[in-house]
C-alpha cells in the first residue's frame, strides 16, 4: 500500500511540474514571450520600423552612380568629339546657305546632286579667287621688300651714323649678325618646328575637307534628312520641325545672298575709287575690302579699310586722307541706303541685337561662333515671331507728350490733392490761388 501510494503521489507531481524545454525544440528568442524591460532572444531589442532600410534606397543608390557615370562619359566624349561637332555645325549652316540656289536648279530639272556640286564649285572659284587675289597682293609686297631691303639698311645706318657720329658698316653688321647665337638659336627652332607647321597645315586641310563634305551631304540629301527627321516624331510635332527647317534656310540663304550683293557693291565703289586715288594693287584690296567688310561682323569695316588706306600713305598723305573720306562716305551711305533695302525682305535684325548675338557666338565658339551668330540669331527671331502673340499697343501708351508739358499737370493734381485730400482724383481743382506775401493759407 505504501510503495503504491508513493507511486501514485510521483505520477501527480510529475503531471504538475512542467517539461524543461529541449534546446533543439525550442522555439526561437523572437516568438517566446517576454516581459516587459526584459530583452528577448539574445538581449538585442527589437529594430523599430523607423531604422530598418527602405527597400528602394539600394536601387536608388545604383541609379545615382550610374547616372553619375553617364554623366561623366557623356563629358568626356564630348570634349573628345568638340572638334568634330564644331565641323558639323558649321557644315549645317552652309548646307542652309547653299540649299535656297540647289532648290532652284533642281526645281529647272536639274538633279540635286549635280546641282549641288555646281553650287559648291561656284563657291569654292570664289574663295580661290579671293584668296589668289590677297597671294599675289602679299607676295608682291614681300618680293619688294626683299629687293629694297639692303638699300633699307644702308640708308638707316648712314642715318645713324650721321645722327650718332658713330663709323658702322654695313658689311661688319651683316657679319655680326649672322655669326650671332639669336640667329642660331632661332633658326634651329624653326627647323625643329617645320614637322609641327606642315601637321598643323595638313590639319587645318583635313578639317576644311571635312566642312565641306559634310555640308555637300546636307545640301544634297536636304529633303531626304527631313523625311528621317520626321518619321521619328508625331504629326503635331513634324510641322512645326518642317516650318523652323524652312525658316532657317530661308533666314541663311537671304543673309548669305544680301552679303554677297552688298559685298559686290562695296568692292566695285572701292576699285574705283582707288583707281582715281592711284592707290597700288587696287583689285586685290577692292576684293579685300567687299568680303572682309561684310562677312566679318562688326568690326569687319575697320579691318578692311586699314589695309588699304596704309598702302595710300605710300602714295602720299592726301591720297590717304582722301581715302579715308571715302570710306566712312561710303560706310554711311551702306548704313542708311544700300543695308535697309538690301535686308529688308533677308535678315532684319536690330543693331545692338545683332552686336550682342556676335559678341556671344564669340564667347561660346570663338571666330566660328561669330561667323554664324546672325543667321542663328535671324532663324530664332523669324521661328519666335511666328509662336509669339501679339497685341495692339493702347492708344495712351502712342501718345508721345514733351515732358515739360506733363510736368506742370502733374504739380498741379499735386498740390491739389495736398491742399483737398477728399477730392476724387479726376475732378478739377479750379485756379490756383495767387500767393499773397506771408499771408496765412486757409486749411
């Protein structure tokens, strides 16, 4: 009975006493049940939903680095492709420029490839003679100066001689200065850099034929380029790119046809001229003055008279003073007669407008930008004008009255609004009353 009530009594407490956990059945730190101040698990509190990571933030972050190097292949194949680019633009506008004379030939019956290169022949004799004519106006003037140069330097040195009392010699001169370490220096630098010279003229070819070929290429496949242009974009979109394309040919064609008839006039008045005047080389500075007087802007008038009103001084000083005269004559008579007429239907642009579009092609593209900052500037006033509404101006802002006549007015409703405050604006105040002295004035 004993040992059976000591069994039965084991078997209760067993049933009362709860089963130690295993460590390999146990549940995680995480799901048991904690008290509270009392960390679960292993003693770490639990992360608030405020300082887990956003599940966005590691794509974002991919994102701005690879964006930052696009970014920075983007700078770089930009500076490698600057030149390139610069080609390309300027190709563009010539291909503007050109294109108004192949669409003329072209709609005669002639094909547009044949067109365009009787176009670009016609453009290429004309730059050959300008530049054949400033050749043999600049080789003559050095072969001249290569022949008179000892009578030069003996008539200098008897002068300093005279003027010094010293006893130089032409002869001991020449020796000296041949024999001297500046000459050897210089002339072994200039050999040294004859490999540089012919790369940087090669260049300078190599990147002329690039202008052209790629302009031949836009004047040529003109209507072709915009069609692939087009195709690309939707139907509200192709309008508006077909009528800002017409614009700029429009805009280019009539500035480049206008200067090339202003530079025709000019040349032509400046050949006469020095042809009265007696002035040496008078074709080539004729040719000179036409183009550099025109195309350069701005201070291309400047340039181009210089030049030949120093040759004048070699004839004498009137013919340069008379010369002189003629240019700014001539410089107003373009300015107000020959320019309005010529531009009006072309290119009419504002003077200060056209000064700050140059000066800014300037600083952006250096000569290149200057060149064609007028006709850019031309086809985005002409492609603005035609977006931009405009109103009639009010008949009170037309009137146009001297000051001193408003002036008085506006003393007078001064004075009357200090002297009756409660007066409406519009009513008259009547006479004003003639100051007495001293008197005292009524409130």
């Amino acid at each position: 009975m004993a040992a059976s009530s000591a069994a039965s009594d084991g078997t209760a407490r067993a049933r009362e006493t709860p089963p130690v956990p295993d460590a390999r059945t146990a549940p995680d730190a995480q799901d048991a049940p904690s008290t509270p101040g009392t960390p679960p698990g292993d003693g770490t509190p639990p992360a608030s939903p405020r300082e887990r990571m956003p599940p966005w933030l590691p794509r974002a972050i991919v994102l701005a680095l690879a964006l930052f190097a696009c970014f920075h292949v983007a700078e770089w194949a930009f500076h490698e492709l600057y030149g390139l680019l610069l080609n390309i633009l300027v190709a563009f506008f010539i291909g503007l420029a050109c294109e108004p004379a192949v669409d003329r030939l072209a709609a005669r019956g002639m094909r547009r490839g044949a067109a365009t290169a009787l176009v670009f022949l016609g453009v290429l004799a004309a730059a050959a003679a300008f530049v054949a004519a400033l050749g043999s106006l600049v080789a003559d003037q050095v072969r001249l100066i290569v022949e008179n140069f000892p009578a030069y330097v003996e008539s200098l040195v008897e002068w300093i001689n005279e003027q010094f009392g010293t006893e130089l010699r032409v002869d001991d001169l020449q020796q000296d200065f041949l024999k001297s370490e500046v000459v050897r220096d210089y002339l072994q630098r200039s050999a040294d850099n004859v490999w540089g010279i012919s790369t940087t003229v090669l260049g300078g070819l190599f990147t002329a034929l690039t202008v052209v070929l790629f302009a031949f290429y836009f004047t040529a496949e003109g209507p072709r380029l915009r069609r692939a242009i087009c195709s690309v974009l939707p139907p509200a979109r192709q309008a508006e790119v077909l009528r800002a394309w017409e614009i700029a040919v429009a805009k280019t064609g009539g500035y480049l046809y206008s200067r090339g008839l202003m530079a025709i006039v000019s040349g032509i008045a400046h050949y006469i001229a020095m042809l009265l005047l007696d002035v040496p080389y008078a074709p080539a500075l004729a040719v000179w003055v036409g183009v550099v007087s025109q195309f350069v802007p701005t201070v291309g008038t400047y340039i181009a008279g210089a030049l030949p009103i120093l040759l004048a001084f070699t004839v004498g000083p009137w013919t340069a003073v008379w010369l002189i005269g003629f240019v700014i004559l001539y410089q107003q008579l373009e300015n107000y007669l020959l320019q309005p007429r010529i531009t009006a239907k072309t290119v009419n642009i504002h003077p200060a407008v056209a000064f700050g579009s140059v000066i800014a092609g300037a600083a952006l593209l250096g000569a290149v930008g200057a060149l064609i900052a007028i006709p850019a500037t031309a086809t985005l006033q002409a492609f603005l004008s035609a977006y931009v509404r405009r109103y009639e101006v009010d008949a009170r802002v037309q009137e146009q009255r001297p000051l001193r006549r408003r002036g008085p007015a506006r003393l007078t409703r001064i004075r009357a609004l200090l002297r009756h405050p409660s007066a409406p604006p519009g009513a008259n105040p009547g006479p004003e009353p003639a100051d007495s002295g001293d008197a005292p004035r009524a409130p």
